[in-house]
C-alpha cells in the first residue's frame, strides 16, 4: 500500500513563472524524499513602479511517505 502526503510550499523569481516553479521543486527536494509530482495552485506577481519585480507561486507538492520498518505488535 503506498500512502502519499501533499504539502505547500511557496517560491519567487526574479525571471519568470517557470523559474519560480523549478527553484521551488528543486528546493523542496533538499529536504523532502519521494516528490512525485507539483501542482501549482496559484501566481502572482510583484509590481513597482510599473514594472514587474518578481514571479510568486504557489505549490502542493505530492510525496510518497516511506514504509515503517518497526515490526507489529
């Protein structure tokens, strides 16, 4: 039986969307095993003066939990 976990994580990026996404998943991969997959559920970005400064997302990323090896009571 596998049994998956989804938690949120947030990222931002000076270039874009897809980089914002990448660096997120990417990070989030330093400290989280078995990511097998990210959905991203919302964008925004900052704005000043105009211009835009820098591309948030918002993520759940999905991963399998690792199997108990303690023995059954």
């Amino acid at each position: 039986m596998t049994i998956a976990r989804v938690t949120e994580v947030t990222a931002s990026s000076k270039k874009s969307f897809d980089d914002a996404i990448k660096q997120g998943v990417k990070r989030a991969n330093d400290t989280i095993d078995g990511i097998t997959s990210a959905w991203v559920a919302d964008q925004r970005v900052s704005v000043k003066n105009g211009a835009i400064t820098d591309y948030n997302v918002r993520m759940k990323i999905t991963f399998v939990l690792k199997v108990s090896r303690k023995k059954a009571r």
